[in-house]
C-alpha cells in the first residue's frame, strides 16, 4: 500500500515536472517549446538594414521542432543616437522596417515566433557611430571603461568607448517616444513582440546603477527615481502594443559594459515588482556576468534569484520567467523544475540551427567558432550544419 502510494506520488511529480520540449504560454505569445533562441549581436547589418543572409540565419532556427520556440532578434537600435556598434540593425525608419519583414516572414514561414530586442547603448557607443560624429548620451558624463565594435576592411576592430554627454532632463520624452516608435515598427514588421534590453550596461541600465548614474534631477539618486526610465519605456511600449507582446531582459549582477551597483538586490526587486503590473508577456533574467561567471557577485551578498521572482509574482506577475547564461539541457533541466518556464540558449544556438534536436537527444554540438561571433560573412553565420 505504501509503495502504491509512492509511486502514485512520483506520478503525479512527473506529470508536474515541465519539460524543455512542450508548449508554453508566455503572456500572448503560444510558444510551442521552452527553448528560447537568446539575443545575439553578428554585425552582419551593413546600413542598419536587415538582408535576405539574416533571414536565412533566423529561418534555419525557427522550426519549433528542432530549433528554438521562441526567437530573440539581436539587439537592434530604436534611434540613430541608440547605435553603438557596426552593422548592427535598426527599426527607426520605414525602410528598416520593410528590411524586417523578409526576416519575420522567413521564420513565420517555418512556424515560428520572433520578437525583437529593442537597444539603445546609450555611453556604449562611438562618435564614429552617432548622428553628425556628436558624443553619445548617458545618464551622466562618465566614460564607462568599456569597448566597442567597429568593422575595418570587413575586420572587427574593439576601440574604446567614446566620452558621452548626460541626457538633458527635456530629452527624456524623447528618449521614451523612441521606444515606443520601434514597439510600433515591430508589429508593423511583422514580430511577434519585443523585449526591451535593460540589461548588459546600456541605457537603461545606466539609469538603474548609482555607479553610472549621478543625476540630481528626477532620473537620478534614489532607487525610484534610478528606475523611473525603464518604468517610463515599459508603460509606452505595454501601452503601444499590448503587456502580453512585451518582454524585457534584466542582468542584475553582471558586470558588463563597467555595469556597477552596490545594492542589486533592492534595486531589481523594486524592478520586478513594477514589471509584475503590467501583464507582460516574459521577464528574462540573465544570471550572473553575462557570457561568463554564473556565480558573479555584486554587493555584499550573493544575489538571491528565488526572492527576485517571488517579488515579481508578489506584484501580480504571471508572465513567463525566462534564464539565460550558460545553460546546457542538464542545468535547463534542473532550472525548470525549479521553477523557471523558459531557458534562452545564445552560444549554442550559434553554432547548432538544430538545437532542439540535439538536446532531446543529449548531442553531439558543434563548437561555436568565436572568431566569426561579430562581422564578416555566411561563414561561422548560416554554415554551421545539422545533424
Ligand atoms: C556582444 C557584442 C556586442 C553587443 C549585449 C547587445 O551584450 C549586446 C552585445 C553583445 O547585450
């Protein structure tokens, strides 16, 4: 009787237990697994334009049965002022947003869902980059000892960031129209949805750290106000095309792009317990030092992630918690039955169009070559074969 009674529990454990390869609700989006194609910056968008070799890189990882339920776009940036980088896209204009098309009609076609990440790097950027060769802006004037890539004789070449100028407090409107805009193109273009990237040290994210942020005005000091961009860009974009359309990704520890802040814990807290307001579709948090260290640490103690969702779900949220560093299918394994609904793979998806194949049948993978990550050509881009 009592062995009975085990096994019926174990049943019932197993039939609970999420599994990387069934559907999930994430807010509107219906996604058919909980493999998540994670953003990925290739510098292969000469003119910021999207092109027939980026929709076939996106088409080869869209068929939900052996690639990703859910594509991420690279960063791509809402404004001119929001590039930091060459050959990186953009969906400010509508040429950029007809560019789109091809890629979202190419990965609908195998059927897949994509949503694209709306960027502005703020500090992380070069005069080379920006409008009429002017300093990029940020929160303040602090050069973040950081670097960035431009592309030279079809090389990337890593150059230090340029000096930036702190935003005057009337550009903030216009900072936030901009993001709404791009929410706008996005649908326009055929996406599925946006995340908002307010993570890896760029302009959100150097509102929210003190580190970077020495405003004495509205958008500076206290944690309210340090986070008073992000909760500005979020309303817009909810309010142009729906919260359930709406992801955004958070790095709360990582050091990327001179990201520093003595108090994470409150400081994202308080984020995610605004997040957890608006029905959004996902919250993707990346764990950790992004590309890196899972266990990095900021602050005194090391960061508590159980007690980040809890606060968002203790506001309301219901939307799809989406981790991202590092994971291979056992650590996914192990984050889903922790909790997690959604596991988004960046270097693997690289190098494997067929990675949902693969981590059903626990490999082989191919090795994701580095020197191919930003610029050049198909090579190391859509040659990577599958199985
Ligand atoms: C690597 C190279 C350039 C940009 C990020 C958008 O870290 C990026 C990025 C990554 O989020």
């Amino acid at each position: 009787m009592q062995i009975a009674n085990q096994s019926a529990v174990k049943n019932l454990m197993l039939c609970d237990m999420k599994n990387l390869f069934e559907p999930c609700q994430a807010g509107q989006l219906q996604l058919a697994s909980r493999i998540v194609m994670a953003p990925l910056t290739r510098n292969r968008a000469p003119n910021a334009l999207a092109n027939a070799l980026m929709a076939e890189y996106y088409a080869q990882r869209a068929n939900p049965a052996t690639g990703a339920g859910l594509i991420i776009t690279e960063a791509t940036a809402i404004s001119h002022q929001g590039q930091g980088y060459a050959d990186v896209p953009g969906i400010w204009s509508a040429e950029q947003v007809k560019a789109w098309q091809s890629v979202t009609d190419a990965v609908h076609a195998k059927g897949g869902k994509i949503v694209v990440q709306l960027w502005h790097v703020g500090r992380i950027s070069h005069t080379s980059l920006q409008p009429n060769g002017l300093a990029p802006v940020a929160p303040s004037a602090i050069v973040a000892k950081s670097k960035t890539v431009l592309i030279e004789n079809g090389l990337p070449c890593f150059v230090p960031t340029s000096e930036p100028r702190a935003l005057d407090l009337s550009e903030m409107p216009g900072i936030v129209y901009d993001y709404r805009r791009a929410a706008k193109n996005a649908i326009d273009a055929g996406f599925d949805g946006i995340e908002v990237h307010a993570a890896n040290g760029y302009l959100i994210d150097q509102f929210l750290r003190a580190d970077s942020n020495h405003r004495t005005d509205a958008y500076g000091g206290s944690i309210e106000n340090r986070t008073r961009l992000l909760k500005e860009v979020m309303l817009a974009v909810c309010q142009e095309i729906g919260g359930g359309r709406c992801g955004i990704r958070i790095s709360p520890v990582t050091p990327a792009n001179d990201a520093s802040d003595a108090t994470p814990q409150t400081l994202f807290e308080h984020v995610v317990s605004f997040l957890g307001t608006l029905g959004l579709a996902y919250v993707h948090t990346i764990e950790g030092a992004t590309g890196a260290a899972r266990d990095f640490q900021q602050g005194a103690t090391p960061f508590d992630y159980t007690a980040l969702k809890k606060a968002y779900q203790q506001s309301g949220g219901h939307g799809a918690w989406m981790l991202n560093n590092g994971y291979d299918r056992a650590l996914a394994d192990h984050s889903l039955a922790e909790g997690a609904d959604l596991i988004a793979f960046g270097k693997s998806f690289i190098a494997n169009p067929d990675l949902a194949t693969r981590l059903k049948q626990n490999g082989p993978y191919n090795t994701p070559d580095r020197s191919s990550f930003y610029g050049g050509t198909a090579v190391g881009y859509t040659d990577y074969p599958s199985l």
